[in-house]
C-alpha cells in the first residue's frame, strides 16, 4: 500500500500471529478482487472494504495509529506505501504482502505534516481501484485558514478492460474517470451523449444505481475546505466548477500555501490541492434560478481526450437532490487545453521556514 505523503513515519509489525495481538488496530484494510458496479459498468477490480475509493484513514500529527492490511487475494501478492523508506515498491523496499496474510502498520505523522493525501496498493495495476484518502490533521487542531465544513474529491480512472488487459496495452483509451466513486462514461471528442457508444469489452450494468455523477452537496453562503486527491495512475487531468470561479488553493501536495486564486484546477498522479470555495448566497442562487452545478473534469494529453462530471449541489434543508440520468447536452465551460504555465511562480508555502520568497 502506498501512501503519498514524505512525512509520514512508521513502524512495521509484519505478519504477527494473531494469537499474540493484545490490542486491535485502529484500522482494518483488506484488499480482495470483487466484481464491482460503477459508473454504468461492472468490472472485476481490486477493492478495498469492499469499495471504491476504500475508507477514508484520519491520522493526527505526533500520534500514532495502528493500521493492519488483509491481503485477501487469491493469488496476487499486494503492497502499501508507508514512507521514503517504504513507500510500497515490492522486493525493494518491503516485502509483498503474500496472498492470505496480512501486515501491520504503526502510523505517526510528524509535527507539520497535516494536510490531505492517499493511500494506494502498489502491485500490478491495483491501484487503479484499490485506494483510499488518508487525511493528516493538526495536533493542536488549529488550522490556518478558516472554513465551515470539508468536503473530499477524489478522483480515480476505471477502464473497461480488466487490471491485467490493461497492464498489457497501458496506452488503452481512458472510459471512465470517477469523482468518490461515481460517474458517467467518458465522452470522447465532441460527444455529448455517450452511451451505447463505447467500443469496451465491459457488460453495460442491469442497474442504474451507480450509473450517475457524484453529488457534492454544499449550504448556500458558508465556506468549504475541499480536499481534491489526484488518485489516477496514467491521466492528467484538469477541472473547473460551473458559475463558481472563486476558488483559492491553500494547500498542495499535504503542505500549507500562500493563498493563490484560481478557476481551473489541474492535477497529475498523486497530486493533492486543498482549495477554498465561498458558496453563493440565496439570493444570487435565485438570480441564476438554479441550484446545481456541473463540476466538468477533463483528462489531457492521451490520444483522446475525455470528458467527465460531477454536480455541486446547493440544499438548505439537507434534502438530497435527485441524481441526473445523463451528462449535460454540451459542455458547460470551456477549459484551455494547454496549462503548462499553471500556477508556476504562484504557489508559495506558508511559512517561508527560513528560504526567501519568490521574486514576483
């Protein structure tokens, strides 16, 4: 298992006998190969707990969290990246999790690595699915910026063909791209309706259950932390609120920033931002006459390009708003297709620790 933080320490208790064990973890991951349905299809994936994403792990600076990891494959070996040290990579710097067995984990972030990142499993092309938000919170819970409340992205690719097909062709046309879990299936070039159009050796699923976007509810007029995790293997990817241009990044890659505003968030592997987002107030969501919003996500640099979505979605009463049954008729923003300048020279860290700040 990896998890894409520098900072994070750890201890290893590997494969101690139950028998032995006094205390229980504080988290239990196993990771088993379950068909699952999603984003309108069902596909043989690697899970953990049974889902995707997996739980989300809280872990606070200077204490220490027991986590232990089932391998509960059949066959396949397994690993979770841990820290520079062991950061999951198999024979090099821990060894597999052998099918069947399990590993323990003793987790202590140090003093000043709060923030947001993710945990993966390494082996093969697991981490496609088997992946989850590790979030680091403050010892003191004092935080920098002020926000009501936050709220987790976390972006992740799903192909049509199974881990191994797509080990084999790793250039494979990317189908579906997933917000928490959830979405539609891509469309590819100009389309606008893509359904029944994919050329995929997935089985369309006979439920719709999970065939819509990911519903991101917000309060009109409070402030939200949003935590966007960058979990896909092979596809940059950039994103955009529909009517919400306001975003301020305060932090990236689990490290606090000077407070840098934005419209566009653009993402590779691994990356994290944290972004603050003012919500509309009543009276400007009734001079839109709307309460929901796209959020349009786009994969870059591949041999096509896709698109995808997710819905934030205003309610004051708590009352869930229905799931949309298709994506919109046409794209609801433009988003530049080069952004190779994005955000450099802008980003600085909060506190300078010592070093002098960029020259503007």
């Amino acid at each position: 298992m990896t998890i894409s933080s520098p900072r994070l320490w750890y201890t290893l208790l590997a494969n101690l006998p139950l028998a032995i064990a006094i205390r229980q973890p504080h988290y239990i991951l196993r990771i088993a190969s379950e068909n699952i349905t999603v984003a309108c299809r069902t596909r043989l994936s690697a899970v953990v707990n049974g889902t995707v994403p997996g739980p989300a792990i809280y872990l606070k600076e200077n204490q220490t969290t027991w986590v232990r990891v089932y391998n509960d494959l059949l066959h396949d070996n397994t690993t979770m990246f841990v820290a520079p040290y062991s950061d999951g990579t198999p024979q090099a710097s821990q060894w597999l999790i052998k099918a069947q067995n399990f590993f323990d984990y003793e987790l202590r972030p140090e003093i000043g690595a709060a923030g947001s990142s993710f945990y993966h499993f390494h082996v093969g092309f697991q981490a496609v699915t088997a992946s989850g938000p590790l979030i680091v919170e403050e010892a003191d819970g004092e935080v920098p910026y002020d926000y009501d409340e936050d709220r987790m992205i976390s972006f992740s690719e799903l192909f049509n063909n199974t881990d191994k097909a797509v080990e084999d062709a790793l250039t494979a046309p990317l189908k579906r791209l997933q917000v928490n879990g959830n979405g539609f299936p891509a469309l590819l070039g100009n389309e606008t309706d893509a359904f029944g159009k994919l050329p995929d050796n997935a089985p369309p699923s006979s439920s719709n259950d999970t065939c819509h976007p990911e519903i991101i509810q917000v309060e009109p007029n409070k402030t939200y932390r949003f935590r966007a995790i960058g979990g896909v293997a092979l596809s940059p990817l950039v994103f955009t609120l529909e009517d919400h241009r306001n975003l301020t990044i305060v932090a990236a890659d689990s490290y606090y920033t000077q407070p840098a505003s934005t419209d566009i968030i653009q993402m590779g592997g691994g990356q994290r931002y944290d972004f603050l987002l003012r919500t509309k107030t009543e009276d400007e969501l009734k001079v839109l006459g709307k309460t929901d919003f796209w959020v349009q996500i786009e994969s870059r640099y591949r041999e096509e390009n896709s698109t995808f979505y997710a819905l934030l979605s205003y309610t004051s009463n708590q009352s869930a708003s229905a799931a949309p049954s298709s994506p919109p008729g046409q794209h609801p923003v433009s988003i530049p297709y080069s952004l190779q300048d994005w955000m450099e020279y802008t980003l600085e860290p909060l506190n300078q620790m010592g070093f002098q700040a960029l020259i503007k």
